[in-house]
C-alpha cells in the first residue's frame, strides 16, 4: 500500500475475499506475504482485516485471530476513543466466536469505560453473561443501563426479558419480554 502498487481499498477486497475462500495454510501464506509488503508493521486496518480472516479459517485459527486483534488494539492510539471501540469490540468478537466469554466480557467492560452508554455492549454483555457464563444476577445491571437507554428498543426489552428469566425472576421476565412484543 505504502508503495503505492495497491490501494488500501483492494487491499481490503483481497482479504475479504481471502476469508472465504483459502485454507488456513493459505492464510499463513497470505499474512506472511502481507508481513514481508508492510515490513513487518501492517497498519491497523490491515491487522483488523488478518484478524478477521483467520477467524474465519475456523477453530484452528481462533488463537491466531486472537493475536492479531491484540496488536491491532495494542497499535490504537488511545486518544482515537472512536477507533479504539470499534477494534476492542472486533476484539471481543474473536473472543465470543472462540467460546471464551470472560476474556470477551473483559473487552466488553473496557469498552463501556471508554464509552458508559453504549447500548449494544450492554445489552450483548448482559446476555452473555446470563447465558454463557452463569452470571445472570450479575448482568442485571447492564440489561437495566441497557433498558433505560432504549427502552422501546424490542431486541433490548427480550434481551432484559431473558436475563431476567436466567436470574429466576419470572415476574420481570415475563414484563419484558411481553413489552418487547407491543
């Protein structure tokens, strides 16, 4: 890219393409030749998109994948708060597709130190914690922060709804998730 031969934009294309279409051999070839082009510094975006691409090779590429969204948010500059939240939550997305929800949790709590309201965070922590990880007195609190930021959102009410059930407050459930039907 820095040599002018692509753009940043075909780039792009290229891994999304890649994701789809190539072995996770491949996809060690691939970043291999990426690293060898950047000199051994890709740019965040180009960390974002490896990252991604071996998420999709599979379990296999889990760990790789993890790594890769590491260095990304490691590269962020902190000051860039928009930036820093979009590749922590592409980060904690790895995490939720590896089936490590605590680690993904733990992401999702230093997003919302950046960014407190942030509705989507909340309300897919709250899940997660409910459901995966046990914890579903616990995600109240971010289903109601959830819940008082949008509180006519449907997927927002269900999501309340759910928690509550896990928690075993059928009474509430049953409120949200009727709220999240009118």
């Amino acid at each position: 890219v820095d040599a002018g031969k692509v753009t940043a934009e075909e780039l792009s294309m290229w891994f999304m393409a890649m994701r789809f279409l190539f072995t996770s051999q491949e996809v060690a070839q691939a970043e291999a030749l990426l690293m060898e082009v950047t000199n051994n510094k890709p740019s965040i975006p180009e960390l974002r998109l490896m990252s991604k691409t071996w998420l999709a090779t599979g379990k296999s590429g889990h760990s790789r994948a993890q790594e890769l969204a590491r260095l990304a948010v490691e590269a962020c500059p902190p000051q860039d708060t928009n930036l820093m939240v979009d590749v922590l939550r592409e980060q904690a997305d790895v995490f939720l597709v590896s089936g490590e929800f605590a680690q993904g949790a733990e992401v999702y709590k230093k997003i919302l130190a950046i960014k407190p309201d942030f509705v989507s965070v909340l309300n897919n922590l709250s899940y997660m914690m409910a459901e995966n990880m046990g914890q579903a007195l616990e995600a109240i609190e971010y289903s109601e922060r959830a819940v008082k930021l949008a509180p006519r959102d449907y997927s927002i009410l269900d999501t309340a709804g759910w928690v509550y059930f896990r928690a075993g407050n059928l009474d509430k459930a049953e409120q949200y998730l009727r709220d999240s039907l009118a």
